[in-house]
C-alpha cells in the first residue's frame, strides 16, 4: 500500500472531481478509477442496489488490466452480494480471500474464474438519478491485509465522492430547472400570442396538452362543454372514443361534478367517477371571469406539482379565461340584448313599434309574424340559477337543432322563453315534442322536473305581451297544484282566467271588501276566523257538519261564527250573501296560494343579475 504521504497527495485528485461540473457517468468512473489507482486496487465498480427487484447493477467500472479470462457481468442478485450487507449496516465488508470465501459462494465461484482474491465494499452516503443508494466495491489479484489507516484512507475517498454526487445531482437539477423554466417562460408566450390572435380554444387545449406533457380536460360552463387533449386512459378509452363519450352523459356528470367542486371552492384535485369500474383523479383549476367561475382545467397528472408547474398552470389558466371571457361576453351580450328586448314588449314599454320590429330583426327574429312561446320555469334552486339559466339555454338550443325546429331563447332569471315561428305546415305537436323532451333533459341535468308550458299563437307586439301573461299564469297554477313536466293551455281548463281576472283592481277591490279585515285581523291576533268562516261555507252552512269537520264542539263554532258577525258584520243568512263571501274566499284562496310565501315574484320575473 502507498505511503502516509503520497496517500494524502493523491486525496488532492480525487477532491478535484467536487469541482467538475461532467455529468454523473463520467463522475463515477473517474471516483472508482482514483480509488483503484490511489488505493493500489486492481478492480473496482461503483454499483446501485434495486432493492425493489433484489439486483445490484455495475454502473462504472475500473480495471487495472484489460487481459481477463471473460467479460465482466454487470447485475448480481443480492442474496450472493455483500453490497446488501454493507448498506444495512452501513460499514465496510471486508473479505480477505474471496476463494475461500463461505459466506458469499457466489464471490467465491467468481473469484477463482477471474482471479482475484481480498474484497472490499464500502456503502455510500449517495443515491442514483433514480434514488437507488449505492456502493463502491475495490478488488485485489492477490491476498491483502486491509490495515485500519488503509479503511479511512477508502473511507475518506468514498465521502468526498458522496459529496461530488451529491453536487452533480444539484447541478443536474438546477440545469432542469432552468431548462423547464424556459420552457415555462416560451410556454407563456405562445399562450398569450394565441390567445391575442384569436385563436380558438380547442387549439389551447392541444397547445397545454403538449406542454403539460399529459391529458388535459377544459371545461366551458356557459357553453356547457368539455374539450380534451388526449384520453387519460388510453387503455380503457382511445382519444376518439374519450371526445365522444364526453359529449354525452358521462360528459354532463363530469360537468356536474366539477362545476360543484368549484364552486364550494373544494380541494385542488377532483375524483371523477365514470361508471362502477373507472375512477379518475385529476388536479383541478377554476377559470373566473370578473369573480365569477365561468371553467375549469383539469389535468391528469399524477407527478406533484412543483413551483414552475403552478407557474404553468397560472399561465394557462390566464389564456383559458381571457379565452372564454370572450364567450362569456358574447353570450351575456345576446342574452341580454333579447331579453331586454323582450321585457319592453311584455311590459309594453315600445313607444315606436316599427322600432321595434327593427329591432328585433337585426336580431334574426320576425316578430310580425306568427309564433308560439314555450315557456320553462326551472327547478327551485336559488343558489344555482345563473347555472341553470346557461345549462338550460344550452339544451334546449341541442334540442331544437336536432328535432329541426327553429328557437330564439330569451333568458329570464329562473326561466327560458323559446318563441317558435309557426312555418307553414308546422303542427302543434312538433312544439309539444319539443316541450316534452325539454322537461325529460333538464330533469336529468337538474335532478328536478321543470314547468315546461306551450303557449297559443301569437303576432305582434300586444299579442306577444298578453301570451307570456298568459303563460306565466299558467304557471303559476302548476306551482300551485304541484304540477310538473309539460302542459298545454287546455290541460288547466280556467283556472288561468279566474287568476288573470284575479290579479285585477276590481277584483282585489272585491275580495278586500268582503273578507279583508278578516284576513288583516288573522295576521295580527293569530287567529282562526277566515279558516272558520271558510269551512263554514264549505258545509253548506250546517254548524253540526262544519263542527264535526274543524273537530270543534258546536257552540265554541256558534261563538267563533257570533263574533265574525260582530266584528267584521259578516252574513251568509242568505244564498246572496253565501254567494259572494265563498266567492271572496276562493278567489282569495287561488291568489295567496299560486305563488309559495317568500318567493313571491313580481307578474313579470326579471333576469337576475
């Protein structure tokens, strides 16, 4: 073995390779060579140790002479290596003589066939680009005592090559970093010069696709779309088969999902569940377009998210919203420019109708000539209606393209209008068909069957006004029976009319005489008049009938009907005065109840918003 001196002067070479920015191959072979070379060692081979599949691979060798009896193997099972050994305890295995070696049979075969003899390996505080950890294993063609000056002088060679690794991985990964960052950096570019030349969404999502380097999905929920990159189970679904079964019900229960998901502001990933079999997580980013979530992104990448990827990942989620920015204001624009159109028709504002005829030509729609109004009042969720205005808008406009029907969809708050032109040889059941099929979709996508009523035929400004009177009426009887689905005007018989007549001044004014300082009494005492004197009349005017139905003794009802008397001067001694106090009541009782307490609209709802 070297001299004190000389070991010390060779420490200087092997230090050297801490300053060399080679990669980590040449790194090693240059490591196991000055260990071979300083050490008076004949082999040598740094290897990794895959725990996992039980094998110790050679990744750099040194070998102070080329003339052997047969190639060297590169892969040894680790029930016959001591590399194990040396890892677990993390010391030195020192074998003296590997031919006579009982220990490692396997050393010992090999030994004889390559002729070497004295083994040592040493464990090192390092790890692969993998994270393998790895060993330096030294051999000698003849027997040597191992001194322990000659272990630390190993020892100090393999630390200050756990130090050279260790470096070479932070330069490898400053080196990714900085190559990821300029990607990140032209990512952004590209993205927003896309996004500057008008470019469509469906591009940008092929574009963040491809940067990602993983299936994308991008949801547009006011167009009530998904549009992906590729399919994030290729071995389930083709990207073809994954684009078309997003344009169906599994579509529409993503959709659902991840509109919930953003809006209860959830956690950043998302498990999407497409049938019992097939479950996808995926990491999810709200699209907002002035406060308001307008999409999503999803990617299905399972790799964690480090700072440059949510750098990415704020990129594209910038040029997605001022991507769909551009369709939100499209959309509100049209929507809103009918329906303000509409509301001064129906609440008879036009001062100039051939203004507004004009008007509403240059909005593609004729309102001289015939048409029907379809109205839909949907579902009872408050908390979601700007959703349900775009979800409905968006089926009933599939809807009508694929029965071929032509629609202009007015949005209304918690309700769509569809005024229908009657084409010439158009029958009424082509528009029920299509009310029919409205309230089967929506009931689907809502979990909730709407009020879907089909209008008669209207032309002209006033006509148009006394229809969506009419209709909502209509709709208000339904509410009020509890009715749901589609429905025509003769489905309701008159009760429309007796509400219409109902709503008027007159009317009011009748109803207010007759029984309103009872009704008024009632609300400040709390008490049961108006319910009495109602079940009154409705037994023909028989107290021992009305008593056994209100399961009242007869004299407490005598009482309660002596003191309607004299409080409010009420009579029903004749069929007169029965007459026109159960008429009050019933008209009183069709108006209070239309329309549940609290959610009281106004005769024309308003879009909300």
């Amino acid at each position: 073995m070297p001299d004190q001196l000389s070991r010390i002067m060779s420490l200087r070479d092997v230090a050297s390779q801490i300053n060399s920015d080679g990669d980590l191959d040449t790194l090693l072979r240059d490591l196991i060579q000055a260990a071979c070379r300083h050490g008076s060692w004949d082999l040598g081979s740094i290897m990794t140790v895959d725990l996992a599949h039980g094998f110790a691979l050679v990744t750099a060798r040194y070998e102070s002479n080329a003339m052997l009896r047969r190639p060297l193997g590169d892969r040894w099972e680790l029930a016959t290596s001591p590399a194990l050994i040396a890892l677990q305890r993390f010391e030195p295995v020192y074998i003296r003589d590997a031919r006579e070696s009982v220990e490692f049979p396997g050393y010992r075969l090999e030994a004889n066939e390559r002729g070497y003899c004295t083994v040592l390996i040493y464990p090192m505080a390092s790890v692969d680009v993998e994270g393998r950890p790895m060993v330096l294993a030294v051999t000698s063609r003849k027997v040597v005592d191992v001194s322990p000056d000659d272990l630390a002088f190993m020892a100090i060679i393999v630390h200050l090559g756990a130090i050279a690794i260790e470096r070479a991985h932070r330069h490898r990964a400053q080196l990714a970093a900085a190559e990821q960052l300029r990607r990140v950096l032209g990512a952004q570019g590209s993205l927003l010069q896309e996004v500057l030349a008008g470019g469509s969404i469906e591009t940008l999502t092929a574009m963040l696709g491809d940067l990602f380097n993983a299936p994308v999905l991008v949801l547009d929920f006011f167009a009530s779309s998904l549009l992906a990159s590729a399919s994030p189970v290729p071995g389930v679904h083709e990207d073809d088969a994954w684009r078309l079964m997003l344009e169906g019900p599994a579509g529409r229960q993503i959709l659902g999902e991840v509109r919930d998901a953003v809006t209860t502001r959830r956690a950043e990933t998302i498990t999407l569940h497409l049938g019992d079999k097939l479950s996808l997580d995926a990491r999810i980013a709200s699209l907002m377009v002035d406060d308001e979530a307008v999409g999503a992104l999803l990617t299905f990448d399972k790799s964690d998210a480090n700072d440059l990827q949510k750098l990415l990942i704020e990129s594209a989620k910038f040029a997605l919203s001022v991507q769909l920015m551009r369709s939100v204001i499209r959309f509100r624009f049209e929507t809103r420019t009918l329906t303000e159109l509409f509301f001064e028709i129906v609440e008879r504002r036009w001062r100039d109708e051939q203004d507004m005829l004009r008007r509403a030509r240059r909005l593609g729609l004729s309102l001289a000539a015939p048409m029907r109004m379809l109205v839909t009042d949907f579902p009872d969720r408050t908390n979601a209606s700007a959703d349900l205005s775009v979800d409905g808008h968006r089926a009933v406009a599939l809807l009508a393209a694929q029965l071929h029907v032509a629609v202009h969809i007015v949005t209304v708050g918690g309700a769509l209008v569809c005024l229908v032109p009657q084409e010439e040889g158009m029958e009424l059941d082509r528009v029920a068909r299509l009310a029919q099929r409205v309230s089967e979709t929506l009931f689907h996508s809502f979990g909730s069957e709407p009020i879907v009523v089909v209008g008669d035929t209207c032309e002209g400004l006033e006509s148009i006004a006394k229809e969506w009177e009419r209709c909502w009426r209509m709709i208000r009887v339904a509410r009020t029976f509890g009715r749901r689905g589609a429905m025509t005007v003769p489905d309701f018989g008159p009760l429309p009319m007796l509400i219409g007549a109902a709503d008027s001044a007159d009317v009011r004014s009748f109803i207010d005489g007759a029984i309103g300082r009872v009704v008024e009494h009632d609300k400040k005492h709390k008490s049961a008049y108006l319910e009495t004197l109602a079940a009154y009349v409705r037994s023909g005017c028989r107290s021992q009938h009305c008593a056994d139905a209100m399961d009242l003794h007869v004299t407490t009802l005598r009482y309660r009907l002596s003191r309607i008397s004299d409080l409010f001067g009420i009579q029903v001694e004749t069929p007169e005065q029965r007459f026109a106090i159960e008429l009050a009541l019933q008209l009183h009782s069709l108006v209070e109840s239309s329309i549940p307490s609290g959610k009281r609209p106004k005769s024309i709802p308003r879009m909300r918003g």
